[in-house]
C-alpha cells in the first residue's frame, strides 16, 4: 500500500473505532501523533509512521483464544510467554489482520506493527519510529519517556530502540542487540533538533 496522505491514514479510523475500546483508540491516535514527531525529526516517511503508529496496536482488545487461533492459523511460533500472557500476541496476530483484513501491503509497516512491543531483527526506521513512539507517547510515565527521549536525541534512533527495551549499553548482551536491531538499516543517526514531550 502506497500511502499518499492524511485522509488515506485516516480511512481506517471507522475500522479501529468498531474494533478498539475508547481508551485504547486514543492511545493509538497519541501513538500515532509521536510517530509523527519523531519521523519528522529522524526524516523518516510520516505518513508510513503515522499510519503505523495508528494501526500498532488493532488487536490488542482480541479475545486471546481469537489471538491463538490467528496466530496457529498463520504459523506464528508461540513463546512460553504467548501461553503464559496471550495479549503479547497482538503484535504479530495485529500484522495479520492489518494484512488480511485492512489490505495493508507495504511490508514496513507490517514490519512495524509487528516489532512494536519488542523489537526484531533487522527494524526498518518505521519499524524503530513506531516502537518509540508507543513507549513515549504523552500518557506513559514521564521518567521513562524522558530517558528515552534523552537517549533518542543523543543517540539516535538504534540508542533510543535499545533504551527503550531495557538495553542498558552496547556491549551489556550483544547477542540480544543482534537478534533485535542487528544488522540494521542505514539511517540518520543525527541527534534531533528537539523533540517535546508534549
């Protein structure tokens, strides 16, 4: 899917209001709203990050034996903790139906949707746009959104990535930084100007 603008973005709106609580609707636009910024500030594609950031969390309110059966269905290998917490299967089964269902083609986001909660392998800079922006959107604790942030603007985006996982430094568990962000994308490791937690 090409996206070419807000009103395209905002076409799958209906689909997330009859699908979504009120509560995470709104924590979906906010998430969307951050993607925004953060893309901007990285000169990231926008419109691909907000539509991520909207889409990132569409089957977070499924029921969790739908969640398994979507997931069984489509061959997604279940972690212990998928048995233990279902819910942690609506990034994956969310790429899914944001696939089936929304006819969401463009693999980044898909990409992005389905590594938002805890990463992966070779992120795109949608896929690392859309993660910091859920851990950093308005509502979250303010003590952790500002150690992301300072580490976003610093760093760049992989630094902001691996604060936001609970990555200590580089060389902390270096087979944990390859199998979630390595090898990575070429992308503008430039600190940002600014970046408001408002």
């Amino acid at each position: 899917m090409k996206i070419h603008s807000v009103q395209a973005v905002d076409s799958y709106r209906p689909w997330l209001k009859d699908h979504l609580s009120h509560k995470r609707y709104n924590h979906c636009k906010r998430v969307s709203k951050q993607a925004v910024k953060i893309a901007k500030e990285f000169v990231v594609d926008e419109e691909k990050a907000r539509l991520a950031g909207l889409l990132h969390d569409l089957a977070k309110e499924i029921h969790p034996a739908d969640l398994y059966r979507i997931a069984i269905k489509n061959g997604i290998p279940l972690e212990a903790a998928d048995v233990r917490h279902p819910k942690k299967l609506h990034d994956r089964v969310g790429a899914i139906i944001a696939r089936d269902e929304l006819g969401i083609e463009d693999e980044e986001i898909l990409s992005a949707i389905r590594t938002h909660r805890k990463g992966g392998p070779n992120m795109s800079e949608i896929a690392m746009v859309t993660l910091l922006a859920d851990k950093t959107e308005r509502k979250r604790d303010k003590a952790q959104r500002r150690k992301i942030l300072d580490s976003l603007m610093v760093g760049g985006l992989r630094q902001g990535v691996l604060t936001a996982l609970g990555i200590k430094n580089k060389t902390s568990n270096p087979e944990l930084i390859k199998t979630i962000i390595h090898p990575i994308v070429e992308i503008n490791q430039e600190a940002p100007s600014k970046l408001m937690l408002a």
